[in-house]
C-alpha cells in the first residue's frame, strides 16, 4: 500500500476529506519521527510499540572488495507488533 493509498482509505474509513486524511497522517508520522528522535517510545496498546534500539559497532564485508571493514554503532528505529495486531493478522 503506498501513502496515497494509505490517505485514500483513511479519509473512507474515518469520513474525513482526502486533504484532511492527509494532514492526520503527515502528522501521525511526524509525531513518531521527533519522539523517536528525542529518545522516547510510544505505545499503542493493542497495535504495537515504536522505539529507539541500539546496535552495537561490528566488523563486516565490503562485498565488492571482500575487505573487513567496521561498520559503526547506530540507533535504529523499531517496532513491535502488540497482540491485537498479532490475532488480527493470523486470524
């Protein structure tokens, strides 16, 4: 599904102009973009968890050369589906 598909069906769902479902979902994203950026998580319940994790400073492959090379630490973004999410997807 692609972000006008995404608006598209808000707007149908919600009863919302497609300029309104827009403006929700441009803010939806933004919201999770800066807390994520300023450390925080944010949880809905039912739905699933959005997070910072942390990966750790490895050595891998350049697969051109074949050559170690060290690839540097970097908070990741994370999430992590909750059960209501889970049984609706399998069920």
């Amino acid at each position: 599904m692609t972000k006008l598909e995404l608006t598209n069906a808000i707007a149908e769902m919600g009863k919302l102009s497609k300029a309104d479902a827009g403006r929700a979902l441009d803010a939806l994203t933004k919201t999770i973009e800066a807390t994520l950026k300023a450390g925080d998580s944010i949880t809905l319940v039912g739905f699933g968890t959005f997070a910072v994790k942390e990966r750790a400073e490895r050595t891998g492959r350049n697969p051109q050369t074949g050559r170690e090379m060290t690839i540097a630490a970097a908070k990741v973004p994370a999430f992590k589906a909750g059960k209501g999410l889970k049984d609706a997807v399998n069920g």
